[in-house]
C-alpha cells in the first residue's frame, strides 16, 4: 500500500527547514521550496498567483492520480494551499498562520503589528532582519534559526508578494475553502503576533485549533503539529 504523501509549503522569508521536525511513521514527506527562497531561483513569478501555479506543477509531478495526499502549510504557504484548492483535490488540509481572505476581510485577519511589513520589503537592515525574527519565534536558539533562513530569501520575492497582494492579485480562499469537501485544519499559536485568529475561527470553515507557539510554529512546537498530524491521519484510515 501506497504511503499518504504529505506536501509541506513554508512561509514568506523562510525555508522547508521550519518542518524538519514535523513528520508522521505513516506520511512521506516533500518539503516544497518557493521561488525566490533558499538559494532556489524567483524564475517566472511575477505575482503571487504564478507562485502559486509553480507549486501546483511541482506537486503534481510528486502525486499521482491516485495518491491521497495532505497539504501542509504554513503563512503564506497556507495561503498557496487554500489557493491550490482551485487546482488539486487534497485528502485533507492544514494551515498554520495562514486566515483565509478574500478582498472584504483581508483587513480584519492580520493584527496591526509594526513589524508585519517586513514580511512585504525588500532589503531588510540588520536591526529590520533582527526585528522579524524575533517576531516570529519565541527562544533566542529558534529566533537565531528563523533569522539565518530570512537571510536566504531573496528581496525582490517578498516585493512581489507584497505588491500581488496588496493590488488584490489573490482569489476568494473562503470560497475556495467552503466548497472544498474535504478535511481542514486551521491551527493557530496563542502568541502570533501577526495573526487575529478570531477571524480564522469566527469563520467556521473547518476544525480550529488553539496552540502553544508564535508564527513560526512548526520550528517553535512541531510536537502540536505532529499531533495534529496523528489524529488527522488516524481519522483517514
């Protein structure tokens, strides 16, 4: 019998390292690298939907037609899976730090942190690098790990998702979502200081899950996530 495929998508300035830690006995794992992230080429993005499009390639030349497979996503990452909804049939789906919008709520689903920003500008000073990383992880060993992957992003890649999204060159992820039949997953960390989880949760598209961790949370409590992980999985079987 075929292994349940888990595909991993990190999130905006960081690298498939954030999942090294999350693994399930029963799931192979691919952990996806976005264009312009880890070394790995921006190519053709030019927006965000032609990111999106190059993930779903990539996926499918990892499932086959009939693999079952789980999306996995974290920040923007998520937001990719919620938009690969419109192109793939995932067995289920988990996103962390990811609330889905859509042009009306976009507003509402972030919280008005100062250091939000740096996720969308180019060239980062060394005091705006520090910043975002101690943002997104919580002990001085997981913000030092965090930093060293913004290092690896390319600039230009968080200019054009910033630009992209800001101009609204996204589609309805609610839409996408409600008329998805299959499981969901929306986890958010009790300290993410960028996301408004109320949102995720008021919005009732899926199971919500409440737990311990800031933004970067598969590096900062990939023991929730692997939880997570098990009781999805078990419930499939």
């Amino acid at each position: 019998m075929k292994k349940l495929k888990l595909i991993c998508i990190h999130g905006n300035s960081l690298t498939p390292a954030i999942f090294d830690e999350v693994n399930h006995v029963k799931a192979e794992k691919f952990s996806l690298t976005l264009p312009g992230h880890a070394g790995k080429p921006i190519g053709n993005t030019h927006n965000f939907l032609d990111l999106v499009d190059t993930v779903c390639e990539e996926i499918k030349r990892i499932v086959a037609t009939e693999d079952k497979f789980i999306l996995l996503g974290l920040s923007l990452g998520g937001h990719v899976c919620h938009h690969l909804l419109g192109k793939l049939n995932p067995t289920a789906i988990i996103t962390m730090g990811a609330p889905p919008i859509n042009l009306t709520t976009a507003g509402t689903a972030f919280l008005p942190h100062p250091h939000l920003g740096l996720l969308f500008k180019g060239t980062l000073s060394e005091e705006e690098l520090t910043k975002l990383s101690t943002s997104m992880a919580q002990t001085k060993t997981q913000q030092e790990i965090v930093l060293a992957m913004i290092r690896q992003c390319n600039p230009q890649i968080r200019e054009i998702i910033g630009a992209s999204l800001a101009g609204g060159g996204f589609h309805d992820e609610i839409d996408l979502l409600s008329r998805y039949q299959g499981k969901k997953i929306f986890v958010h960390a009790e300290d993410d200081l960028f996301i408004n989880g109320k949102h995720t949760e008021n919005l009732h598209l899926g199971d919500f899950k409440l737990v311990a961790g800031s933004h970067a949370l598969p590096l900062v409590n990939p023991k929730a996530i692997n939880k997570i992980l098990d009781d999805l999985i078990s419930s499939l079987q």
